[in-house]
C-alpha cells in the first residue's frame, strides 16, 4: 500500500498546503466579489456522490467485518492477502478525505463564509492525517472501527445535506416539522459527537487491555484526537443548541 498514490506524506502535505493556500485565495476573491453564485446542481450532485461513496465504504467495512470475522476491538492488522479488502477499505477511506475539501470551495463560493469556521477548517485539515496513520501504518484491524462508525454517520450528514438542498429553508422562528430535514439538524451533531465518544472508548480500552493485539500508539494518537473533536464540537453544539435553539449549520464530523 505505500506505493499506492497519495500514500507518500510528502504528497499529503503538499496536497494539505494546497487545500489551505487555495481556500485562502478563493475566499480573498470572493470577498472582493461580494456576492457568490448558486452552484445548487454542483452541490446537489457533489452531496449526493458523498452519500453513495459512504454507504459504499460502510457496506464495504460490514462486508468484511463479516468475512474476517472481526470482534468489536482488540483486532490485530492482517498482513495476509486475507487483510487486503480492509486495507481497500481503508484506503478509500483516506482518499475520501480529499474530496471532502470540496465542501469548503462550495462553501465559499456560494459566499456563507461564516460556516467556514474554525471547526470547519480544523476537521479537514487533522482528519485527513489521522485516515493517512491509519493507511499507512495500521491498513486494518481496529482501523476499521473509524471507517464504520465516520460512514455511517456521513451517509446520514450528506443525506442530510442534499435534502436540505431541494427543500425550502423554514423562516426564523418558525415552527420545524420532523418531515423537515432541518428537524434532525441537532440531533445529527448529537450523532457525531456519539461517534467521537465511542472512538475515545475504544482508544481507551486498547490503552488498558492486558493483551492488545492492536497498536496502543495507534490507538494513543486516536485518543488525543477525539478529544480535541469532542471539545470543539461540544463547543459548537453547546453554542448553538443550547436552549432549545440551533442558529448554525452543521459541520462534517
């Protein structure tokens, strides 16, 4: 797999310095611009290809969970040709990352500038390299655990996306029925941030258990890395839910 393209860090951190030096300038434009465009087929059609490339990779992930007869956690990396359908899995992984860069262009330039906050901007530039460690170094095992739990609940977050696309935005202060996309907004961050507790649970356990057959580096990495998730998400959920209230978009998680 480390022949594999965009596997060599170098590449990651040219494509990283990229992204940012890109969105800077593209943001700096569209701010002299003053108003941005529509892009609503663009975004229907990007949020719609995201949905299907996570229900692929959740799918994928059952699959061989079933095939290799996974337990919870505590799974070593299978270094056989047995271990390269999760290895595949994990891969696409990593590599969706990149395509989910394209979030933020659409962001700016459909001029919402205010969603590209710090939460927005610190997922997607960190995430990218936890999915890389996980490529590089641990291609299976209890990598899978991510890719599951981080699927699902973006299957559910561009589904999301893309049916608040072609619904009318309800007016402020208006009443939400559960039919409405824009109901579930809150409890699609509680879903996120359920996911960052349960990658912190079992980054804990792989700490402490007595055998681990999994790396406990790996597993310390994730740890420290959720709990930056968990602070700036519950900083966002607890900003603008609180009270009953949800003011802001929803940010990837």
């Amino acid at each position: 797999m480390q022949g594999w393209p965009m596997v060599n860090f170098y590449h990651l951190l040219l494509a990283v310095a990229a992204y940012l030096v890109l969105l800077f300038l593209a943001k700096q434009a569209m701010l002299k611009r003053g108003k941005g465009f529509e892009l609503k087929t663009f975004s229907l059609m990007h949020n719609l290809a995201m949905t299907a490339l996570s229900l692929y990779m959740f799918v994928q992930t059952c699959r061989e969970l079933y095939i290799q007869k996974y337990s919870l956690w505590n799974n070593p990396v299978d270094p056989t040709p047995a271990g390269d359908g999760m290895a595949h899995v994990i891969y696409v992984f990593y590599i969706s990352k990149f395509f989910e860069f394209i979030d933020s262009f659409i962001i700016v330039a459909r001029f919402r500038l205010r969603q590209l906050a710090f939460i927005h901007v610190y997922h997607h530039t960190s995430i990218v390299f936890i999915c890389w460690a996980a490529c590089y170094f641990w291609p299976g095992g209890d990598s899978y655990f991510v890719v599951l739990l981080n699927s699902f609940v973006h299957v559910v977050l561009y589904g999301y996306y893309f049916a608040s696309s072609i619904v009318e935005k309800p007016q402020p202060g208006a009443r939400v029925s559960w039919a409405s996309p824009y109901f579930w907004r809150r409890y699609i961050t509680t879903l996120q941030l359920c996911q960052f507790v349960a990658m912190l649970g079992q980054s804990l356990y792989m700490l402490t258990v007595k055998e681990a057959r999994y790396s406990r580096k790996g597993a310390a990495y994730l740890g420290i890395y959720m709990l930056t998730m968990l602070y700036v998400f519950g900083s966002f959920y607890k900003e603008n839910y609180k009270g009953g209230k949800a003011r802001a978009k929803l940010h990837e998680g």
